[in-house]
C-alpha cells in the first residue's frame, strides 16, 4: 500500500472495516493490565492481517484516581515494517 492518498484509487487503502473487526478482535479477546500491551496486540494483528508497512495507534482509558486529576491517560505506539 502507499502512503500517498493523491492516487485516489481504493485498492491503496485499508479497508477500515476490517480495520475496526481486527481491534475489536484484540479488545473482546484475552484481558490485559496495561494499555500498553493492548496497543502492541493490536498493532501486531494489524500488521499480520493487513499489507501495510506503517502503523500507529492511540490508546486511551479515563483517569481514575490518577493526581492532577485528568480526564484520560494514553499512549500511542508508531511501528514499522519492511
């Protein structure tokens, strides 16, 4: 896939259905502790599902007791692959 939108040619896009399944996949399955394990899972599903050579993601939950009292807290994970 590229990464240039100018082509405007739908076959070099991802498909965001199958985009949203895949995390949905990696939510619904196995709980984890940290957001960022869930970040890696699903960054590792996309990538095995998916002809992409660039990813990244946000993940964000609300703060809950956390000092300084914000709303969420979140990290966000960029990857590549050759």
């Amino acid at each position: 896939m590229t990464d240039d939108a100018s082509t405007g040619q739908i076959g070099q896009t991802v498909d965001y259905r199958g985009l949203a399944e895949c995390i949905l996949e990696v939510g619904h399955g196995r709980s984890v502790e940290l957001i960022e394990t869930l970040a890696t899972h699903i960054l590792d599903r996309v990538f095995a599902r998916f002809a992409v050579q660039h990813a990244a993601i946000t993940v964000r939950k609300k703060a809950t007791g956390v000092p300084g009292d914000p709303e969420w807290v979140g990290v966000r994970l960029h990857r590549s692959q050759t």
